[in-house]
C-alpha cells in the first residue's frame, strides 16, 4: 500500500566516495482499536485536572471540583475541598489551602487543611500550619510551623475534646450498701 517494498529496501550510496543515505524505516499501520483508551484508562480520563502555568498569577480565591497543578503564583485562598491539589515544582502558593488532598513541590505560604493526607516532597517548602490526618515530609523538604494530625472522622481544625486531670471515665466506686465509696454513714 505505501510503497512498503521500498522502505525495505537498504539504500546504496550513489558514488563509492559519496556520503551514505539514511532511509526512514516506516512503522506497521496501528489498528483504530488499539489506540482507544480501555475501561482502565477511561476512569483515569474521566478525572479532570486543571493546570495554571508558570506565567499565570492568581489573586484572590480559588474554588473548584477539579484537581489542580499550580505552577504559576496564586495568593488569597484555595477550597477544593473533594479534589486533590498539587503545587508544582514553580508553583508559589500565599494562601489559606483547603483540599481532600495536597502534594507540594514548590512552596507554600499559609495554613494547609487536608481530610486525607499532605505530602511535602523533597524540595518542596511549608510556612504555616497543617491539618490532615495523614503528613509526609520527604528528607530535604523544608517545613516551619505545626501539624495537628486529627482523626479522619474529626473535621480539621477541630480541637479534640479534653477533661480535667483529676477526672476518671469510671464511675465512682460504690459501697455495699449502694452508697458512694467514702460517704459518711
């Protein structure tokens, strides 16, 4: 069909002191079928992701139900709360961080609130306060601030409930008689 026998062919130079030609090897014709994306790979394209280039500033606040890259420079705040959100190696973040969860690159100024995890990787930088029930932080990444790392159930931020020293989960100890232990009789 496209010529084919001549691409098999090898190529003689034309002089004996000639440069030699390079041919260009054809690849087989690829079968429309194969190149379909499978059931596997349609779950991976059905999540939709948004990128904010190296050249893009944001001021103000981000909200969203996609996942998002940042590698530009966005300051304000950032809710995306279902999604998660991941700072580029570029990407400069001033902002109060909201998400389900977030992977930092770059750097982030700002408190980060996350229901599953924070993952700060290696040259990636933290300056503020995290919330998440799960944090990495990869060996030369820089981190200044405080972790609170709550339950899964409990909602960030949430200060988990505390008694009094002294207080005990147990009841008091009962006399025989029925009466509190220590009770005068």
């Amino acid at each position: 069909m496209w010529k084919r026998d001549d691409a098999a062919k090898p190529a003689v130079p034309a002089a004996p002191g000639a440069a030699p030609t390079h041919t260009a090897t054809t690849s087989p014709a690829v079968d429309a079928a194969a190149t379909r994306p499978t059931a596997g790979d349609a779950r991976g394209l059905e999540r939709n992701a948004v990128n904010i280039g190296k050249s893009v500033v944001v001021k103000g606040e981000l909200n969203g139900s996609e996942d998002l890259t940042i590698e530009g420079q966005v300051e304000g705040k950032i809710e995306l709360r279902q999604n998660v959100l991941t700072i580029g190696p570029n990407g400069r973040v001033k902002a109060q961080i909201f998400a389900k969860a977030v992977i930092i690159l770059g750097e982030v100024t700002g408190n980060v609130t996350a229901t599953e995890k924070v993952d700060i990787r290696d040259n990636g930088s933290v300056d503020g306060d995290i919330a998440s029930p799960r944090v990495a932080i990869a060996e030369g990444a820089h981190f200044r601030g405080s972790i609170d790392m709550q339950k899964a159930g409990a909602k960030p931020g949430e200060k988990p409930e505390t008694k009094p020293a002294g207080a005990s989960t147990s009841p008091a100890p009962q006399s025989p008689a029925g009466a509190p232990a220590g009770a005068a009789r």
